[in-house]
C-alpha cells in the first residue's frame, strides 16, 4: 500500500545518499506504523518505508486470528466481533493518527492537508510478488532518484 502526501510535498524528511532522514513528521509517520498492530491483533506490518512524500507498507490481515480477535474499538467495550478491519479501516486509523500526533506536537497547523485523500493498494498474490515488492520497499531510498513519486521540492 502506498500513502502520498498532499500535493506530494516531501515533508516526511530527504533522502541522504541511499538513506531516508527523517524530519519530524516522519518520525511520527514512522512511529504510527508501528502502533498499528497494536489497534489490531489480526494486523501485521511485514515492511514499510517511510519517503519524502510518501510511505509504502505491506499490510498482512490475518484471518485465521479473526476468530478470537477485538479490534481496538471493540477493545474498549470488552466485546469481540471476530472481525478484522479492512484495509480502509486500518489506513483511516493511521492517518488519523499521524495527523492527531503532528497536531498535538505543532509540526502542522488545523486545516493543513497533510495527506492525499486515498491510498494506492495491491494485493500480493503469490510469493515472487512479495518478493519484489520486499526488494521495492527496502531499496526505494537508495532508488529515490527514480521513483515515481520523485519530487525536487
């Protein structure tokens, strides 16, 4: 899955050599990742890049878990549904999240579009697919320079 920002303006940080640098925004980009399985136990993030202007992340929805699982709104009512979030739900939440965060911490001001609308998605189909998007989002800062979403701003 990809996420771009608004505009594509590279305010996640710069790519230094072969290296992402994360600028503030970045770091709580980063860091929301990482919450995310947290919200659902049916919910894994095999990798992830955060870019310039965008992230990519490869969402795994387990649903052999989903017979015992509560998602986090479920959580707090103390009843599971056994129903895991759909990719949208999980996007929604990070999104949300980064933006609640960045407020919070003043990196961005209220009504400040700090993302795109909606989200590029893929479903991995086999193992030679997972393989080359793995390869895709290891080395996409050392590919910075041709990637699609390559922006001198």
């Amino acid at each position: 899955m990809t996420i771009c920002t608004h505009n594509r303006v590279g305010c996640f940080g710069e790519v230094v050599g072969e290296q992402m640098a994360l600028a503030t925004l970045g770091e709580i980009a980063h860091s929301e990742i990482l919450t995310i399985s947290h919200h659902w136990t049916q919910v894994d993030i095999d990798a992830f890049v955060v870019m310039p202007n965008h992230i990519h992340m490869i969402v795994v929805i387990d649903q052999g878990k989903a017979a015992n699982a509560m998602n986090a709104t479920d959580a707090m009512n103390g009843v599971p549904t056994g129903k895991p979030p759909t990719l949208g739900e999980i996007v929604g939440k990070y999104k949300a999240g980064v933006t609640r965060k960045a407020r919070e911490r003043r990196v961005i001001e209220d009504g400040y579009p700090l993302r795109q609308s909606r989200y590029h998605d893929h479903v991995i189909r086999n193992e030679a697919d997972l393989a080359r998007i793995l390869n895709y989002v290891e080395f996409n800062p050392a590919r910075w320079a041709e990637d699609t979403f390559f922006s001198a701003r």
